[in-house]
C-alpha cells in the first residue's frame, strides 16, 4: 500500500510538472505576440521568423487549449478527492475499510492536526487527524461518504481550483478574524458589566433581604376590617419599650400616615422566649450553655458560673505554666488582631477559635496558675517561691533520684515543692493528690448545682421542689461523697495513714464495724452510722412525697368540678396543643409518679457515677503531665546528650513538634471537650431544664449576618 501510494504520488507529481510548464509556455507566447504585433516588430525580422513565431504561437494555443479541454474532462472523469478530519483512533481501521470498499482503488493521505479539537457530540477535547482520499468515479465517491458517516469523520468540501480553494481561504481567515475580534469585544463588555454588578452585589442583596425581611414580617400581622389598620403580637425586652415607642413615633411622622400607632402590653399565656444581653466577652460562654439547651425564661443561667468553672476545671487537666504561656500569647494574638478579623470571612476551625478568643484567653490564665500550684514548666520544676524544704539525708547525697530526702524547712509556700519532681514517691505523691483534689471540687461544683435548684424553685414559688427535692438531694450527696470530702480535708490536716478506701467501702457493708487504724477523729463511728440512715431515708423522701401532694392539691383545686367549662369552636382553634390552658385541666397520676421515680433513680444512681466522672481531672492531668516528661527526657534531653549538632538540631524540632501539635493542640482539644462534658452533665443536670427557646428580634443589622 506504502509502495502503490508513493508511486502515485510521484506520477501526480511529474503530470503536474509537465502541465505547468506547457502552460508557462503558451502563456509567454499569448504575451510576447501580441507585444510585437504592436510594437512592428515583425517588419524587422526575417519573413523566416515570423512564419517561425507565428507557427509556434499557433501550435502552443493549440495545445493550451487541449490541455483546457483534457482538465475539464478529467474533472468530469477522471481522478477526484475528498478531505475531511477523523479522530485519531479511527484512523487505521477508517483507512483499511476506504481500501477494502474501493478495492485498492484510492490514495489516502493523512496529517495529525496542530491542535486539540472540540467533539461536538461529547464537548471533550480531543487529538484528530486531517486525511484527503483521491479517488475516481462517482461510485466510489458514494462508497467513501458512507464509510466517513459511519466512522464519524467531518468531510469538508474544497473545490479542485487553485484559485477557488486561495478564495474559500482567504474568505474563511477573514471570517475568523471578525469572530476573534467580536468574541474579544464580548468577553470585554461581560467584565466590564461583571465589574459593575461586582461593586453593587452586597448593595443589592441587602436590600432584597431588607424588603423580603419586611414583608415577611407584615405578613405575620393580623388586619384589622373594622379599623383598617394592622394588629401585630410580639416579645420585647422590658428595658426596649421606650426605645420601641420612640421607633413607632417616629415612624409614624416620616411616613405621614394618619393612623396613630398605638403601644400596648398584653399579658401572654405562652412562655416568654429567653434573652441574655451579652458582649464579645461573655458570649463565648452563652454559646456554650447554649449549645446544650437554651434556659427557660426567668430560670437561673449557668453561663454566669461557666465564666469561672469551665477555664479553672480546664487548667486542672492542662496544669503547665510553660503551655499556659504559648495558649495565652495565642489568645493576645488573636484579641489585638480582633477588628480586623471580625470583618473577614474565615475559614470553619480559625471562625471556631476567633469565636473563643476571650474563652481561650481565660484557660490560658487559669493553665498558668494551676501550672504554677503543680510547678511544672514543659514538665520541668522550678524553685520560684524559694527554697525546697527537703535536703539530702547527709553529705553523701548528691542525687534526689537515688537516695531520700529528709525534711528540713518549713513547707515550699505556693504548690508542689520542686523536690518532689525525679523522687521515687514523685507518682503516688502526684497521683494521690490529683485524685483527691477532683473529689473535692466535683462534689464542690455538684453541691453548687443543687444550691442553684433552690434558686430556682424558691423563684417560681415552688415549695414542694424545695421540701421533698432539694432538701433529700443536699442530705443525699453530702451524707455520702460531702463526708469523703470531710475525711480528705482531715487526712490532709493531720497527717494521717488512714486508708480511705476501706473507710468508704465498710461504712457500707459494716456500719457498726470498730475503725481502728482508719478512725480519724473522735465520734467517727457515729457519725458514719447518722449519715448513713440520712442517706437511705432521703431516697423515699425524693420519690414518694411529690407525687402523692400534687394529687391532692389537684382534687382540691378541681373539686366538685365534673363538667368543664363550654367553649366555642373559636376557643379551642386558637388553643394550642401545648397551651398551659389545657394543662391546667390534666393530671395523671401514674404518669407523675413515674416521672419522679426516674429522676430520683436518676439522681441516686448519679451521685456516685458523676463523683466518679470528675475523676477525669485527675486522668488527664497526669497523662499531660507524663506525655511532657516524655517529650522532655526521651527526646530532647536524649538529643543534647549528642556532641553532633544536626542530632540536637533534629531533637529540638521533634520537641518543638510534638509539643505544638500534641499538647497544645490535640491535649487541649481533649481538656476542653471533657470540661464541657462535666459542664453538660454533671453540673447543669441538677437545676438546669434548658427547654426555651431564644429570642429572635427583628433587626436590620442581623439580616447581612444571615446566610439564609
């Protein structure tokens, strides 16, 4: 096929070469002649040439014209081709079917094309290659349309003439050039106008939410036939009513409307909705409160306590003054840097923590102090407050880590004396006073949530909640977990070997049982014994008392009431499901009682498993505490034993690493989230309902704050 293609080639080529130049020929002969037939030039020569001249001008305008007629014949018959474009992957199949179908009878030349071309049928970019099949016969010429329509190739016509194709160029070039230069004046005009729109976007889409805000929210206005005017019914704080009148005045008068507006408080069987007035300070803090539940309207917010609690209870878990310095210069960061944050879009985790800024702030604060009280600097003790009050036994000692101390001084002033760090006691010293002091301030927060339930009931005037719920509750936790906290204080204050465990555990099962060893102070016996019977007559006395009362002050308030009172169909449409209206006609027994016998199980069963649960303070603050010795002793000090610098070099950024990104960043997000945790659970679970519903005021400045 290579070889047949070749030949053909050059045997066009040759044809072609002769044509011209009998063309060229007869094409100097029609201009020379008739220059010298002009010109006389003949009178000067020969008859002999000019009979010469004039035979050879006849014989070549002979035989241009001959070779006139045998192009157009050739054009009516002879050789033909057709040129079109293919995807590259067709190619050879394409080129064995035109050869098959044609039986050897065609010449196919083919060029891969400069650039990617965009399929119309599946708007992809893909690699084509341009062909051209010389042929002859009108049959063949059918066969090759069908086989480029089967394979998908884009046949093109391009007439024979030199001329005509130079044209048909020139025209389409042209045309190109327009399209480019329409398309780039396009492409301009749509930045253009894209720039302008740009400028006035925010404008205008504040300005449809402002309107669709106001529309909304005259379509939940009620109007009024007789009148013609508009009834609306709302919440407002009580410190805006002046502000809410002096609005409506002014509205009244710059709208010029004849209708005075007319301000009045209504009392509502409905539960007010909830407002905190907040600043960037504190509401951090009502996120997260609020984040577990909004509080219902006039109940005792516990984000006022969270101020205080959630970043101390943090720092017991995160207790290292050297971390507490890197999260508080992280937190100054970020308070300096506030007005020009709060006006950019940030991403969700940087939002998060920009939100928290001030939340962060007081963690690291608290982290420092309670660093400080474990003296621990990235797990190094520091002799701040003076000197320790051990001393090696005698001269020979040398090293804390091998031989004991003995106490000498008085006691190190402020937190754990440095000597403690590298002893052999170090982890059953920090271990027991970790463990306690989580008792101690779980019982201690705990014992606050319960006072905070009083708050509450005495508010709402609810004496049955303070008699027969906060009164078993107190004696409840106290007579148990409040008396461990007693015998920690005492432990503590004198010294004592007393084995606590087995004070607790045999206050149970041997009540009458001789202390011993473990008798703290005089009358302990007998005490355990009042204390005990406390805690077992609180049990009923939170079950079965409430529910039996609100029976009867239900038969009283209804009776000799058989029949309701008859309302109209009007009544009851605009009664809510939920309405205290309905209620108030409701009582059902069972379903009260079981309500109390769950929350008292629920508080019984929840004294010893949240006590239990504050022992995470402990947990996670020696885990903090043994992850940075870690990193001190078995990376970085390892690494500077070496004289190689590239050796300290590489353990300083393993230390640099994993401090940052392990303790700073994954120990605090584990701290913060089990502060949050006891915050949720073991606190707000004691006086905290958290069943509202928050305030929502209409408000033009919050509407480009809304995404929705």
């Amino acid at each position: 096929m290579l070889i047949v293609r070749n030949c053909g080639n050059h045997i066009m080529s040759c044809l072609s070469l002769r044509w011209y130049c009998k063309r060229l020929v007869a094409s100097l002969f029609q201009v020379v002649i008739p220059l010298i037939r002009k010109q006389n030039w003949l009178k000067m020569c020969t008859p002999m040439i000019t009979m010469l001249i004039q035979h050879h001008y006849l014989s070549s305008k002979v035989i241009f014209n001959l070779q006139e007629m045998r192009s157009e014949l050739s054009n009516q018959s002879g050789v033909r081709f057709m040129s079109g474009i293919i995807c590259k992957s067709k190619v050879v199949q394409f080129e064995r079917m035109l050869f098959r179908a044609t039986r050897g009878n065609m010449l196919f030349n083919q060029a891969v094309a400069d650039d990617e071309i965009l399929d119309p049928s599946s708007n992809e970019m893909v690699e084509k290659v341009v062909f051209v099949v010389f042929f002859s016969g009108e049959q063949a010429r059918t066969k090759i349309l069908k086989i480029c329509e089967a394979f998908g190739a884009n046949c093109y016509p391009v007439p024979e003439d030199t001329t005509k194709r130079r044209q048909i160029t020139q025209e389409v070039l042209f045309r190109l050039s327009e399209l480019e230069t329409t398309l780039d004046a396009g492409l301009r005009h749509r930045d253009k106008a894209l720039t302008s729109i740009g400028y006035h976007l925010t404008k205008w889409i504040n300005m449809v939410k402002t309107q669709k805000a106001v529309y909304d929210t005259l379509n939940m206005l009620n109007f009024d036939v007789t009148k013609k005017c508009l009834v609306g019914e709302g919440w407002c704080p009580i410190f805006a009513k002046t502000k809410i009148q002096e609005a409506l005045q002014r509205g009244t008068f710059d709208s010029s409307s004849q209708v005075g507006i007319i301000f009045h408080v209504m009392d509502a069987v409905e539960s007010p909705p909830t407002y905190f007035r907040t600043n960037s300070f504190t509401n951090a803090f009502q996120e997260i409160v609020d984040a577990y539940g909004v509080a219902k309207y006039q109940e005792a917010n516990p984000a006022v306590y969270t101020i205080v609690t959630f970043p101390f209870l943090f720092a017991v878990m995160f207790g290292d003054w050297g971390h507490g310095i890197c999260l508080l210069l992280g937190a100054l960061v970020l308070i300096a840097r506030e007005s020009k944050l709060s006006s950019q879009k940030l991403g969700s985790f940087m939002e998060m923590l920009f939100g928290g800024r001030y939340v962060l702030l007081l963690m690291s604060i608290f982290s420092i102090y309670c660093g400080l009280i474990y003296n621990e600097f990235f797990s190094v003790p520091f002799h701040i407050f003076g000197d320790s009050a051990y001393k090696c036994r005698d001269a020979t000692c040398s090293d804390a880590r091998t031989v004991g101390l003995v106490k000498y001084n008085d006691p190190y002033p402020f937190g754990v004396d440095p000597s403690w760090r590298g002893s052999r006691s170090e982890l059953p010293f920090l271990n027991s006073l970790k463990m306690k002091m989580s008792i101690l301030l779980g019982v201690a927060q705990m014992n606050l949530g319960i006072i905070l339930s009083y708050f509450n009931a005495r508010f709402f005037s609810s004496s049955i909640d303070i008699k027969y719920q906060f009164i078993p509750q107190i004696i409840f936790l106290n007579s148990l977990f409040g008396y461990l906290s007693l015998l920690i204080l005492v432990k503590w204050c004198t010294g004592s070997q007393a084995d606590l465990y087995h004070v607790m555990i045999y206050m149970f099962l041997s009540p009458f049982e001789a202390l011993g060893e473990n008798r703290l102070f005089w009358g302990q016996s007998v005490l355990q014994v009042i204390l005990l019977l406390l805690a077992l007559v609180a049990v009923p006395w939170m079950l079965f008392p409430k529910p039996f009362i609100l029976k009867s002050l239900h038969m009283e308030r209804f009776q000799g009431r058989t029949y309701g009172i008859l309302g109209t169909s009007e009544m009851v449409i605009d009664e809510e499901p939920g309405s205290a209206s309905q209620h108030a006609e409701e009582f059902n027994f069972s379903e009260v009682f079981v309500h109390q016998m769950i929350h008292s199980i629920e508080f019984v069963l929840g004294a010893v498993s949240n006590t239990a649960s504050y022992l995470r303070l402990w947990a996670l603050s020696l885990a903090h505490s043994e992850l940075s010795t870690v990193f001190y002793e078995k990376v970085l000090l390892l690494a500077w034993g070496y004289d190689n610098i590239v050796i300290r070099l590489v353990g300083l950024a393993v230390f640099a690493f994993a401090t940052t990104f392990i303790l700073l960043m994954m120990e605090t997000l584990s701290a913060f989230l089990h502060a949050l945790r006891l915050h949720w659970v073991e606190f707000q679970n004691k006086f905290y309902h958290g069943d509202g519903y928050k305030f929502k005021p209409f408000s033009f400045a919050l509407l480009a704050d809304d995404d929705d």
